[in-house]
C-alpha cells in the first residue's frame, strides 16, 4: 500500500491536485522493499525472509534493499517538481534533497553527514538511504531511515556478496549500518516529530490527510500492480 501511494501522490502532485507533499510514514510489518531495477532472487534469502517474518515488496524507484520493521524505521517521501533540481546534477540532487533531514539529526544530536550518491551516515556507518522515481517533470524522492536495526539481520536476510542466480538486476552495496538509536535516547516515534517539525519550520507548510479518492486509487494499484507476484518477483 505504501508503495502504490507513492505513485498515487506523485501523480496527484503531478496533476495539480495536491501541493508538493512531504509524507512521512512507518509500517506495520516486517519488510524488504527492493528497488525498481533488482531481482528478488538476487536480493533476497527467501528462506531466512519467510522464517523471520518478513515480506517482500518492489517499489516504483531505483537504489539498494531496504530492511524495515515496525517502530523501528522511519520512512519520508517528497512528491516535488523537477524544477526544484533544476540545473542540480542527478547525483547531487539526493543531497539536496536529503540536506533538511541532515541538518534535523545534527539538532538532536546525531553525528549525522551526507555520503554520495544516496545515503545519510555517521562515522560508524550508514543511518539512511534514499532513492528516487521521475516521472514527466515531477520527482518522488523517498530516504528510509533506521532508528534501531538488529544489523546482524541484514547478511541474513539480503545476499549482499553472494553469487547471483538471475542474470540481470542492481545488486545492493555492502555498507555498514548505524541506526540512530546508536546515537540518541529519542524513541522513533519522537525522532519522527522532530524531523515533522524541523521541516515545518523550514518551510511554510500545512498538514492535509491522504484523500479518500488516492486511498482508492492506491487499492486498485495495490490489486494490479503492487501485490501481485508479477510485479514482485518481475526481472528487470
């Protein structure tokens, strides 16, 4: 479901319908959200992920494998026009667009830096990773954070550095994670607050609700696209 809201909003934001949206959200189960370019069979230990309780689901943009568990991951999704980058690099523009959230974990006190192409880190390791979609001059840009994370979990359940069965697809990077829970006493919960606020002051802004008529749409993409094994398990 969130995979197919974010094609929803990014269309509403597209389509004038809603202003650029800040969304930040959390989930409800354990998961392994594999980007738009990879294999399942490449990324995913199918058994060690059915054993422990984890699904497995593709979203609409590209990047490395995200592990996400309840109350322990955060994730927030900006639904901008591309003019916003405009004569920004690819590369650069997860920086930019990534700097609030930087400069948010710095104010709690977190070692927090950017690292291209993609990832928010600390010295001991990775705190977040984004990833990005365009589509017709709008883009969705989504960072996944970890607020505590069990890192030995991730060899398990990812085969970062095992050989690979499909011939096609990224491949995740092996990097070393740092949750943020390494760094502050703020619950997930309160780390989700702050960096509401935080932006908020940035930015002049007002709260709105996911409309009835997207959480429709995004149940009909769910149905089609999003839950089906075809779009799960697709080779890229």
């Amino acid at each position: 479901m969130h995979m197919a809201l974010d094609e929803v909003l990014l269309e509403s934001v597209r389509a004038g319908r809603r202003r650029p949206t800040l969304r930040l959200w959390e989930w409800i189960e354990p998961a392994l959200v594999i980007g738009s370019h990879q294999s399942v069979m490449n990324e995913v230990d199918a058994v060690a992920a059915r054993k422990l309780g984890f699904v497995v689901t593709r979203r609409m943009s590209g990047g490395g494998t995200m592990l996400c568990e309840p109350g322990r991951t955060i994730t927030y999704s900006l639904y901008v026009p591309e003019s916003l980058v405009e004569g920004i690099t690819f590369r650069k523009s997860y920086a930019l667009l990534d700097d609030w959230a930087v400069r948010a974990f710095v104010e709690m006190g977190v070692p927090a830096s950017y690292r291209e192409i993609n990832d928010i880190i600390s010295p001991r390791g990775k705190i977040a990773g984004a990833a990005q979609a365009r589509r017709r001059g709008f883009v969705l840009h989504h960072t996944t954070i970890a607020h505590a994370m069990d890192v030995e979990l991730l060899p398990r359940l990812i085969r970062i550095g095992r050989p690979a069965i499909a011939g096609s697809g990224v491949r995740s990077a092996d990097k070393s994670v740092s949750p943020l829970s390494w760094f502050t006493s703020l619950s997930c919960a309160e780390v989700a607050q702050n960096l509401q606020r935080y932006f908020s002051n940035e930015l002049r802004v007002h709260s709105s609700e996911v409309t009835p008529g997207e959480l429709e749409a995004a149940g009909h993409l769910v149905s089609s696209k999003y839950g089906t094994p075809a779009w799960i398990n697709r080779l890229p």
